[in-house]
C-alpha cells in the first residue's frame, strides 16, 4: 500500500541535531496531519493542515516545525529535541479537516529515537 | 475522566471465540466513530466506520450505544492474524472544526 508514504523510517539523532520527517500522500486528500504516538498512550495530534493552511497546533513545542508546501506533501522540522520526544511519528491523510464523517489514513511513521 | 477511553487488555482468546471489547466517550455531540486496528509496529488502519447505530463487515461488528455513550467491537470465529490492538477514535465538533480524539488501544491476542 503506497497511499501515504513516510521516510525516513526510522532516525536516530542526537540532542543537538536538526533532521526533517517527510510524508507524501497520493490519495487527493486535502488535509494532513502529523500524530505522536507514545508507548501505551493515545495517538496525540500535533498538527493539522487543510487546504495547505494550518488549522490545527497542539501546544507543541517550538523545537517540532511544520511545513506544507502543498495538499500532498507534509514536513516535520526537528531540532533541539529531548529524549522524552522519542516516540513513532505518524502522518495521515484525509479528504477535508472539517467534515464530520470524514476518515483519516496513516502512513507507515517514522520510529525517533532521540538520544 | 478521559474523553475516549479503552479497556488496555491485553485480551487473551482462543482461535474460534468470539470476543468483543467496548469504547466510551465523553462528548455526547459526538457525531462518528471509528475501529482502526494496529499491528505491532505498523500504523493504524480502518477497520469499521460507525455512523449510525452500527456496522457489520464480514465476522466484525460495531455497535453505538449513544445512550450509554459507548461504541463495542465483536469479533466472530477469531483468527490467529486479528491479533493486534484496536483503536478506537470519536469524531466531535469543537469550535468551527471536527477533531479526532482517540483512544489508547485494546491488545487482543488470539491463542492457538
């Protein structure tokens, strides 16, 4: 399934480094989204875009940065981060951020280990 | 009290059973409600949309009880490969837009 695509994969940095996580998505949609998964926790939204517009920032830390060139690509800026930010990262995907039925589909993530 | 909350599980089953487990939520404006199941290691992916008061889709079944505020999932003649865990995500209307709450999952281990 190549819907959503996410690289890289997997990333290891340190505390003082600065990467960038990258998701595509190939199905039309409007909307983007990035989520934060922790172990035993609930997926936390960090950031939703509609129609390349921002709607959505969660509280999160400035050291997360987003970017939305256009309706199919999404980036998270990394820097500074903490070890407490290690966690998968998900992007999904859906037709419009505003409809009430409308449903959300994922790419594979990004496992961040931050040391 | 959390807005969507899941039993953790993990529930252990043996193949053939059927297992359901329950979802409840704290927004009574709640307007959808979904199934997602995640393998270990991979990201969510829909299982069932429940809009109404339920849904069935072969050997699954989602039902909404918006009284109780509460959405569950039956699984029927379980198999090995529905081992996974299951998310459950409400859909309610905050300010001008729809957001997407979810809940932590329930780990279902079906046993040989």
């Amino acid at each position: 399934e190549t819907g959503v695509t996410q690289t890289p994969r997997h990333l290891v940095m340190g505390m003082t480094n600065k990467k960038s996580l990258k998701c595509e998505q190939h199905l039309g949609h409007n909307a983007m989204y990035w989520y934060k998964q922790s172990a035993k926790k609930p997926l936390e939204l960090m950031f939703v875009y509609n129609f390349k517009e921002q709607t959505e920032n969660n509280s999160v830390p400035s050291r997360f940065s987003p970017e939305c060139p256009n309706s199919s690509h999404l980036f998270l800026h990394l820097h500074t981060l903490q070890p407490e930010d290690s966690a998968l990262y998900l992007c999904a995907s859906s037709q419009v951020a505003s409809g009430s039925t409308d449903t959300q589909y994922f790419g594979p993530g990004t496992r961040l280990t931050v040391l | 009290r959390k807005e969507v909350e899941q039993d953790p599980g993990p529930f252990n089953v043996p193949e053939g059973a059927t297992v359901a487990f329950n979802c409840t939520y704290s927004n009574s404006a709640s307007q959808s409600f979904f199934w997602y199941r995640q393998d270990c290691r991979k990201e969510p992916k829909l299982l069932m949309s429940v809009y109404s008061s339920g849904n069935e889709d072969g050997r699954f079944t989602a039902q909404l009880n918006r009284a109780s505020q509460y959405i569950s999932l039956l699984i029927r003649d379980s198999k090995l490969s529905d081992s996974a865990t299951y998310l459950c995500a409400v859909n309610f209307l905050s300010g001008s837009n729809y957001q997407l709450i979810w809940g932590a999952g329930t780990k279902l281990i079906i046993k040989p």
